[in-house]
C-alpha cells in the first residue's frame, strides 16, 4: 500500500505545526512539512520528530508541483505578514493560494483542506474592504471551488495561543494581576477561539479520515475549527479563575497597525461565525472532542504563575 502523504504548508508556524505533529501522534498519515528552509530550527525539529521536510516555495509553482507529485492531500495555509510576502502587495497571500492550487491540481491531489477566514468585504457590505488577509484568503476559497478540486474549507478563530505569542496576556501595571489587551473590541461581544496546538489538528485528522466516505459530507463543505465561543470578559473570568490571580480585559484603542484594527472592529461588530453552532456539531460527528477554555486555561496557568 502506498504511503498515504498529507503536505502541510506553513509547517513552522503556529497552525502547520500542530497540524505535523497530529498527524505523527495519529499514524495513519505521513507529515510533509514545506518549508522555504529545510534547514531552519523549527524545520528541524519537525525532522526530528520524524516528519519529512521538503523545500518549496509559493511564489515557486514549479517548486510546488515537484513536492505534491506523491501527495495524497493537502494543508494549505499561507501568511499574509511574511516579510516577502508583504513586500509584493495586497494581494500576494491570495495569488499564493491560487499557486497552491494550480500546483495541487497539475499533480492530482485527492483532498485539500484550505485554512480561511470570512470576506469581511462582503460580510459587512462595504465597511471594512481594508482586512486583506481575511479577504484574500475567501477569495482563494472561491478559486479553490472553482477549480475542480476536491475539497473541504476550514474556518478558525482567534489563537487561544495569542495570549504569548503576541503578548496579549501580560502583567498589569497597577496591580498583581493580568491583563488581556485585545484592541477595539466590545467586551461583551462574542469571540471566537481556536486552541490551535489541541484541537486544529484533530480537526485536520477527521476531515483527511472521512473525506472519502460519502455518507460523511465532507468535501466541499466548509467546517469551524472553533473550540469556544464566548465574550473577552467571560475569557478573563476563566482564566481567572484558573491562575487564582486577577485578570482584567482592557480594549485599548489601537494594536499600532490599522489593518488589524479593523480586523478587530470587524470581529467585534459582525462577529465571526454568527450563524454557525459551535463546537460544529458536524466535526463532533466525526470524533472530534474540543477542549474547553477551562482547560486551556489549567493547562497555560504555570505560564504566568
């Protein structure tokens, strides 16, 4: 039989490598990590854990067709803020995803699962059209349902992991305890959380082992790796509860940058994924168990101990 190979693309960053590592913890699939730089710390470490590194590069189309060539399915997420990305324009992610698209169709892929988020052009009629890796990676959705490639979006939240690694969660000034700084959100409006390292990959895993049973539904449907739904307040109070310390939610008027401002103005008043029932019920079907922000938070406590 053959090897049955998944190529997850952005493999050093937060979402790729959960995604490796919960498909070497499985077993039924073997981990491709594509890396502009096999030879990186993080690519590594990957090797070591016993993914196959490979070299490839999205601006490269000829690069990607020779890594798919064996390929069973694909991961596909791309990052708007890498510097060469940034540095082409706008609309950079969005010719990246159609590349990996075109590359996955020249080589025959069977499944792809493509990383998005909402068009928070369309979705809020005109009012924030300046969220470019929002929208850039709907319009890949769209390209990708077009293509004849089968296929399965899946939608993610904010990354429970932004409290460290964009240092949302810090020591407050005026107090022992903590403050979550989250800019230009209502601390009453509901947001929608991703625990990135415990529950993407599961979800990963579920649409690869299922895709191709009919009676499943999963290609071309679009699916929420979401693993909570609640207000930044509700947040504090858990993981206050957690710490035994306080934490406080602050909504500063500006993170620096308007792009994300916006992001989170259009989060705030539109909300994610408002029509949708979360945890989704349909990655329940399929065996996946979210964890709950209670035990997101018991198990990040030592952090800020």
């Amino acid at each position: 039989m053959s090897p049955r190979i998944v190529a997850v693309f952005g493999a050093t960053g937060t979402q790729g490598s959960s995604i490796v590592q919960a498909l070497l913890a499985e077993g039924t699939f073997i981990p491709r990590a594509i890396t502009r730089n096999p030879n990186s710390e993080k690519a590594m470490k990957l090797k070591t854990l016993g993914a196959e590194v490979a070299q490839a590069d999205l601006w490269d189309v000829d690069s990607l067709k020779r890594v798919l060539s064996d390929v069973e399915a694909v991961y596909g997420v791309t990052d708007y803020y890498d510097h060469k990305n940034v540095a082409q324009g706008h609309n950079s992610e969005m010719l990246l995803g159609k590349n990996l698209v075109d590359a996955a169709k020249a080589t025959s892929v069977r499944f792809f699962i493509w990383s998005s988020l909402p068009h928070s052009t369309r979705v809020s009629n005109g009012k924030y059209p300046n969220v470019y890796h929002f929208d850039n990676k709907a319009n890949v959705e769209d390209y990708l349902r077009d293509s004849g490639v089968p296929h399965s979006i899946l939608h993610t939240g904010w990354f429970a992991e932004n409290l460290w690694n964009y240092n949302s969660l810090a020591p407050a000034r005026d107090s022992d305890g903590l403050k979550l700084t989250v800019p230009r959100y209502d601390p009453h409006a509901p947001q929608y959380i991703t625990w990135v390292e415990r529950d993407l990959g599961q979800c990963t895993l579920a649409l690869l082992k299922h895709y191709e049973d009919c009676e499943s539904e999963v290609l071309s449907q679009t699916f929420y790796a979401v693993s909570a739904k609640l207000s930044y307040t509700q947040f504090t109070s858990i993981l206050q509860q957690a710490f035994g310390k306080p934490v406080s939610f602050v909504s500063s008027q500006t993170c620096g940058m308007q792009e994300l401002d916006d992001m989170y103005d259009f989060q705030s008043e539109f909300g994610l994924y408002p029509h949708t029932a979360i945890p989704d019920p349909r990655l329940l079907t399929l065996g996946v168990k979210f964890h709950t922000m209670e035990e997101f938070s018991q198990e990040i406590k030592n952090k800020y101990a």
